[in-house]
C-alpha cells in the first residue's frame, strides 16, 4: 500500500565492540549509551530542556510565515485570492500637456534594477535626449527605498550610466525630492519621476507616459528627431500589443513572484508562459511586434526579457522555461540589445543587486546565484540574424 511518510533526522549509532588499546591505533568509539547522552546534552543546550525540535520548527515556520504575510502586504499589496495587484501611478501626463512640458527644464530620476525606468533610458538614449534630459541615478535601500550614494564617479566615466548624488535637488533619497514638491506627498515614492527643475514639482512618475513624452514631445531638443517610435499608423497595433504584454508579461513575473497563494501563483505563470509562447511564434515571421520596426512595444517588452534568466526565473519563480529555450525571443533580445545605445542602459550586476540583496521577503539570505550563460551580458552579442526573419518569409511565400 502506497503512504506518505515524514522524513526524519538520523543519527549513526555505533555497536559496542571489544578491542585492545595497545593493540589498535585507532581511538575508541563511543558506546550507543554515549552517544545518545552527548546527542541529548546537545539539544538540551541548543533548544532547552521544555522546546524540543519539532516545537521549535513549527514555531519558527509560524512566526516566519506572519511575518512575511506582513511585508509582503507593504511590499506587494494583493487582492482577496492573493494575486498581486500594482498601484497606480500618482503624476500622470498625456499628450495634451507635452507642449507645456517641453518647455519645462526637466530632469530624469530611476533607478537602474527597475524595469520600468529602464524604459525611460532606452528612448532617452535612442532619441538622443541624454544631453537634454539629465538623469539622476538611485540605489535601492535596505529598507527598500531609493537612495543617492557618493560613488566618486571618475570624469572619464560621468556620462556612464551609475549611481550617484541627486544632481538636482540634492537630496539624500528619492523620499526626499517627492517630499520637496510644493504642496509635500507622503505617497509611494517611485522611478522613473520626471521632475521640473523651474517649478520644483514632478511632472510624471508614469513610465509609459514618460517614453510616450520623451518619443513625441521633446523632438526639438532630441538629436534623432525623426525617429518614431509610436509611428500613427502603428499606434492601433502598438496599444494592442501593449495590452497583451503588460499585464501578462511585464506585471505578469511580478504577479508570479509576489504571489501570496497557490492559486494566484498558478494563474500568473500559466498566463505568463502562454503569452511568451504566443510571442515566440509570433516573432518567428515578424522582426519585431509590429512587423519590421522597432517601436515602443518592443521596447516594454525587452526590459523585462533582459531580466528574465538572472532574476525572474529564478528569485520570481518563473520557472516553466528560460528565456535562452525560445530561440525568437532570445534573437530578438540580442538585436535590440545591440541597437546602438541600448546595451550602455543595461547593468545586469545592478539589476541582481537590486533584486537579490533588497527583496528580503523573498530572499532573506540576500545570496546571489551565478549568472547563467544566457543572463550574462557578454552572451547578448553573439549574432542575432533577425534581419533575415521577414525576407525568410518573403521568399517562402514567392515560391
């Protein structure tokens, strides 16, 4: 008959044996009795005499998991089923205001571990706006919030993309710069922010909004001014592709990481990997999402690709498959990632960092594992060959 068993903790035991002292060079074992007296003496000493080890664990396990419960709450706050639910962003900005905005003398907080910033330094760099738009870089806390450090950056290395001082306002954490707003705020204190150094308030802590402003609204000062990345007759195609990827792949790895109960953690993973299946075969005949140009949507899409082996498959428990198992996806991440200017937004050290060392909840050790070939930033240069993905199908499709 089939039963489930407990494993228990053995110990050896050692049978009494005759032997001669002078006859043996080895030394002598101890009897079982002495053993079972040293073995008690020790537990008595590690757990007292009225907390035996069984006790001792379930409290722990008890303890522990109210514990966690409650960060969890402040760290992802979750509905009735325990499925992470992600507040909303506070400064908002559409396009109506991005006239207003343009004229504002502006300057970019984020912190280089968050996906979402990273959004704002792929388009800030690709439409040439990093002399126009100067950034200020955090570091996540251990209390989980975002900090300037002095690092001593070398003149050589200004324009590199670390973390420093806060080089507008000064401030000591980004808690700091959202309080000095007129007016104050004690809300969630977020990156990306876009601040506006005239009038000391933020402009925007919505990352979308930001790259949609940064793509349209800034063309007079951007190098690359005619580059579209949300071209009108794409912008259908780019919502719709938008409305796949966030809430199944960008918030869906958070949804899977942060999950507070088996369900919400089955739903999440199933959904995400579906949708990565269902992208995987779309980028088998078509370059990026929206055919042979690159747009807004694949910029969403690869900041969360380019932390998928090293963080979310394993610290989210992502697990069903590597990015580097889905040969389209992992081409397309290599060629956006090659795009001149993009590959000097990407640190995958800061990003382990940022996960691995401040999401205790998570990882109380705080313990980094080794980087997989497919995570590692050297991997990511290897030859991508999507530019032969639409004339491969063009050419199947004349025969």
């Amino acid at each position: 008959m089939a039963n489930c068993f407990a494993p228990q903790l053995t110990f050896p035991s050692f049978s009494p044996r005759h032997f001669s002292p002078r006859m043996s060079h080895q030394s002598p074992k101890p009897s079982t009795s002495t053993t079972t007296s040293i073995f008690t003496s020790a537990t008595k000493l590690l757990w007292g005499p009225s907390l035996p080890p069984g006790l001792l664990i379930s409290t722990a396990r008890t303890a522990w998991t109210t514990v966690w419960q409650l960060m969890m709450t402040q760290l992802a706050p979750s509905d009735s089923s325990g499925s992470y639910t992600r507040p909303t962003s506070k400064f908002r900005l559409d396009p109506t205001q991005f006239t207003s905005a343009a004229s504002s003398e502006l300057h970019l907080y984020v912190g280089l571990p968050c996906p979402w910033a990273h959004r704002t330094l792929i388009v800030r760099a690709l439409k040439g706006l990093n002399d126009a738009v100067p950034v200020s870089i955090a570091s996540p806390g251990q209390d989980g919030s975002w900090e300037f450090k002095d690092n001593n950056i070398p003149i050589k290395d200004k324009d590199k993309l670390i973390p420093s001082l806060d080089k507008a306002n000064r401030c000591r954490n980004l808690k700091e710069v959202y309080k000095s707003r007129s007016g104050g705020y004690d809300g969630r204190c977020t990156v990306p922010m876009l601040w506006d150094l005239r009038k000391k308030d933020v402009v925007c802590n919505e990352s979308y909004d930001i790259i949609e402003f940064f793509n349209s609204g800034l063309n007079k000062l951007a190098r690359n001014d005619n580059l579209d990345l949300s071209p009108p007759e794409l912008k259908e195609m780019i919502q719709g592709w938008n409305q796949i990827v966030y809430p199944k792949v960008n918030n869906g790895v958070y949804r899977c990481g942060f999950a507070q109960s088996q369900e919400a953690y089955d739903g999440a993973v199933n959904e995400l990997f579906s949708t990565l299946d269902e992208i995987e075969d779309h980028l088998g005949s078509n370059r990026y999402l929206c055919g042979e140009r690159l747009t807004l949507a694949d910029v969403c899409l690869f900041t969360t690709l380019i932390r998928f082996d090293s963080v979310y498959n394993i610290l989210f428990k992502c697990t069903k498959k590597k990015l580097v198992e889905y040969p389209n996806l992992y081409g397309y991440l290599r060629e956006i990632y090659q795009i001149p200017g993009v590959a000097a937004t990407c640190d995958i050290s800061a990003i382990m960092d940022g996960y691995y060392k401040t999401l205790f909840p998570l990882n109380a050790s705080g313990i980094q594992p080794a980087i997989s070939s497919s995570g590692d930033q050297d991997s990511l240069w290897r030859p991508h060959n999507r530019d032969l993905v639409g004339k491969a199908i063009e050419a199947q499709l004349s025969v």
